[in-house]
C-alpha cells in the first residue's frame, strides 16, 4: 500500500502543478474532497455518485463515492 499511496501522491501533484497529462487522470482525495470534473458514475434517490479507485485487500478496486 505504501508504493500505490507515494504513487497516487505524486500522480496528485503533477495534476495539480501541470494539469491533466491525458483524458483522464486519477487524483488523490480525501473523504468527500471530490474534485471539479470528476467523472459522474450515476445518481441515486437525488445523490450523485462520482467513479473512483481505492486500496482494498492489496489491490486496487473501483468504486463509487458520493459529494
């Protein structure tokens, strides 16, 4: 976890220094800190749902977290 963590924190701030290098890019964020642009997964009972990826069981899974 300590490799993809150093990782998404680099990723995070070249974004933030450089901006998006391709179409899409993966940041790092914490709680509900989701970013302008994040792409919209779907919406449920009013709540919009935004794609994301997250270390779970020593691997990388996606998900989906609301604002």
């Amino acid at each position: 976890m300590q490799s993809w963590l150093a990782e998404a924190q680099a990723r995070t701030e070249q974004f933030h220094r450089n901006g998006p290098q391709g179409p899409v890019t993966w940041v790092l964020v914490h709680g509900k800190e989701i970013p302008q642009g994040a792409i919209q997964a779907g919406e449920e009972n009013g709540n919009t749902f935004f794609a994301c990826r997250t270390f779970y069981e020593s691997g990388i899974g996606t998900c989906t977290s609301e604002r």
